[in-house]
C-alpha cells in the first residue's frame, strides 16, 4: 500500500501546477537543450549531451514523484478559520511555552511534505508533532529528543 500524504489546499494547489509547469514548459526546454547536444556531434565525448540526459532523468523523476504524491494524497480540510480549537490537529496553529527556558514559541502542524522546522512547521510525524497531536490548551507536554526530555505546556491553539 502506498503512503498518504497530508497536504493542505494551497500545497496541493501548489504541486499541481508544478507538475503542469514541468510536464509543458520544463519538458519542452530539456528536449530542446538534448536536440543542440546532438547537433554538436560525437555523443561518446559531448558532456553538453550527458548533461542534458541526466537533466531529462532528474526532470522525470521529479515528475514522477508529484504524480505519486498527488495520487495519494489526503488534502486537509479546514473548517475554522481563526478562532481557538479544543485539541490539536492537523493544521493546527500552537503556542507552546518551552518551561525550562521559560520561551513562548509558535508552530504549525502540517503534513510531512510541508514541514519545514526553520519556519515553525513541524510535521505530524516528528517526535514533536505527535506529541502535541490530540492535545488541549493546557496540558503538559513532554518531547523526547536526543538532548534529553523537553517540556513544554500548551498555551493556545487555533485553527
């Protein structure tokens, strides 16, 4: 069975027109980049030719992991806009308070295509996103890390 992937709306939207982008325009310009390669002559020395055949095997890969991601893909519904949610889930916006340095910091719980840790988007599937799924505002959280155990208590959720 293949693995579901969790995306919002807009990521989904997002992918979509990357894959149209390299199915048309990409495509057309990798295709057109190996006809000059082999304009040029002997294929068994013309790196412009190698170069641009390895650009045709990245650009298909590529387009062949979005069919796959889009193809199984589970796109996230929010009903709320704003407003506090009762527990976290998928979508969810945490303010958590870190207690032993006493620091307030804000996440989204996001799907793992769309984690990225620098800007606050934590996947469902970290350590830290399974922690906090499922909880309310509140309760005590504890992360298992490689450091050690991190607390953390929730102080807000909104959707």
């Amino acid at each position: 069975m293949a693995k579901e992937f969790k995306l919002s709306a807009q990521r989904y939207a997002e992918l979509k027109e990357e894959l149209n982008y390299l199915k048309t325009v990409r495509e057309r310009e990798v295709a057109n980049q190996i006809k000059e390669a082999r304009s040029f002559g002997d294929l068994s020395e013309n790196s412009e030719y190698d170069e641009a055949k390895n650009e045709q095997g990245r650009l298909y890969s590529r387009i062949a992991e979005i069919e796959n991601i889009l193809a199984n893909s589970l796109v996230i519904q929010e009903e709320e806009q704003g407003g506090e949610s009762e527990y976290i889930r998928l979508g969810s916006r945490v303010l958590v308070l870190d207690t032993e340095f006493q620091e307030q910091e804000s996440y989204q719980i996001v799907g793992s295509q769309e984690a990225d840790p620098m800007s606050g988007r934590i996947s469902e599937e970290s350590p830290f996103g399974r922690a906090l799924l499922g909880k309310q505002k509140g309760d005590d959280v504890v992360v298992e890390a490689p450091a050690g155990s991190i607390h953390y208590q929730i102080l807000e959720i909104q959707r």
